[in-house]
C-alpha cells in the first residue's frame, strides 16, 4: 500500500534526516543488516532463480565471486545447488564491504559454502580463472560515481577465465523514472508478521537517488539510508565491453523474464571471450 508520510528528523531517532546525509554503499550495509532479511526474504531466492542462474552459468561452474554478497541470499542457495552437483569441491568467495553483513552470511552459513572477504569491490583483486562472478541485486547502482561502477565491473572481468561469465542485475533506470513523476514520493509497505512495514521516503535528483527507510516490527522502529546511482544497462554493456567482455543477453530480475519498462530490476549476462579450458577428462 502507499501512504503520504512526514519525514523523520533528527529527533525521530535517525542520524540525519533530508538529503544532506547521503548513505552510500559503504554504510549501507552497517544500517541494514539487522533487518535485511526481513525486507528481502530469504525464500525469494527459490527454484526458478537458481534454475535461471544455473542456465547462464558456464557448465561444470566451481568457481565463482559474487560483489556485494550481503547476508548470502542468492550465494548460500546456489553454492548449495553447485555442490550437489557432485562434481567436485565448490569455492564461492563473497566480497562485501561490511562486516556486518558478513557477519550476517557466516550465522546462516554453518557448513562454510562461502568464503567471506571483507573487500571494497570498487578496489579488490579477485582470484583469477574464475568460472564466473555476480553482481545481483542492485549492488552496482549503490555505487555512486562511474568510476567506481566501472572499476568494479573491470575487477570482475580481469578475474574471469575465457568462457567466464559475469552476471549483473541493477535497479532498471525505466521503474525508477517512472516511480518518479515528481521529485520526491513516499510509500509504505506491510510485511507479514505483527505490526511489520517499511516506509520509504524517495527523492530522485538527475541520477542520483536517495532513500530513506523506516522498518517498523512489533512496536521498534528503525531508521536507515542509502543512495544510488540510476544506472542503464547500455551503461553496463560500456563498463563491460571496456573490460573485454561480450554482452550476452538481458532479462528481468534473476528469473530470465522479458525486460519490460515496469520491470523493477534490469540484468545482463556477459562473457569472456576464447575457448574455455578442457575437461578434466579431456586432458593429455
């Protein structure tokens, strides 16, 4: 549902209120992940997803990155799916730039699918011969400047093996335009539970877009903030093709679906050119 709402202030328990106090992907996920699996449930990712993602992965995948892993919501199901291929050990490193949010992965992570690493993905050094790397949900947009878009892009690509894959989902410029007929909006939305919402206050200035949240569950109410950078996939396909990649298709979300312009996420698919190695059983 969508409701008119007053912007916190300071005195509401918030940090900073109005635009001033931008939040961007380095504070993101300190503010966020004592609640962001409740605001993105865990079982989003399901059998359509991993299907989806298993069709644009390389086959045989056993190692791969994703930039941004978070709580480990897409990277625990799927390293799960690999290793039950039973085609060999599965490394599965997760980069992200808050301890927080990876502390969060390691507490739903006891059998250590994932490898953590405590990294800034605008400025990380992947291991290379890497089967392929994700970028999903929404990450690359968090980044502000396209510097910063394109460097992580170009880390990703110099750690991918010939016939390697990177996968990026972001917000899709179309949604967020059109979301924005004036400059500032705000909604509300209930989740399941006792008394559970998110408000959102939204204001889009150019490209840059930011947000500030209000999580309400059982009576607590918590505040926080985060800014993004309205990024088209064209720009994406620049960052990649500049990084020696080959797009390789578009869709909507991690599903595979028709991009549309009401499609809130956008995502692409690229590759690295060349032959990919042999087989194990191919070798001399």
């Amino acid at each position: 549902m969508t409701a008119a709402l007053t912007r916190p202030g300071p005195s509401a328990g918030t940090s900073g209120s109005g635009h001033d106090g931008r939040a961007g992907y380095r504070e993101y996920g300190d503010q966020f992940a004592a609640f962001y699996d409740a605001v993105f449930p865990r079982e989003a990712i399901g059998t359509d997803e991993l299907a989806w993602l298993r069709q644009v992965l390389p086959g045989r995948t056993r190692r791969l990155a994703e930039l941004g892993v978070g709580t480990g919501r897409v990277a625990l199901p799927l390293a799960g799916s690999l290793l039950r291929d039973e085609d060999g050990p599965v490394e599965y490193l997760g980069v992200d730039v808050s301890a927080a949010m990876l502390g969060e992965l390691g507490s739903h992570d006891p059998r250590g699918l994932v490898s953590p690493l405590l990294a800034d993905i605008t400025d990380v050094t992947l291991p290379t011969g890497l089967d392929a790397v994700l970028c999903v949900c929404g990450t690359l947009s968090m980044i502000t400047e396209p510097r910063g878009q394109a460097a992580a892009v170009a880390a990703a690509a110099a750690a991918l093996r010939p016939g390697g894959v990177l996968v990026v989902e972001t917000h899709h410029a179309d949604a967020v335009l059109a979301l924005h007929p004036t400059a500032d909006r705000s909604w509300a939305v209930a989740y399941p539970g006792d008394r559970r919402m998110l408000a959102t206050f939204s204001h889009l200035d150019g490209r840059r877009w930011d947000l500030e949240h209000c999580w309400l569950d059982a009576g607590t109410a918590t505040f926080a903030r985060e800014s993004s950078r309205v990024t088209s996939l064209d720009e994406v396909d620049a960052y990649a093709t500049a990084a020696g990649l080959v797009p390789a298709g578009r869709s909507a979300g991690l599903r595979g679906a028709p991009l549309t312009p009401a499609s809130p996420t956008a995502t692409a698919v690229y590759r690295r050119p060349g032959p990919p190695p042999p087989e194990p059983d191919q070798e001399g």
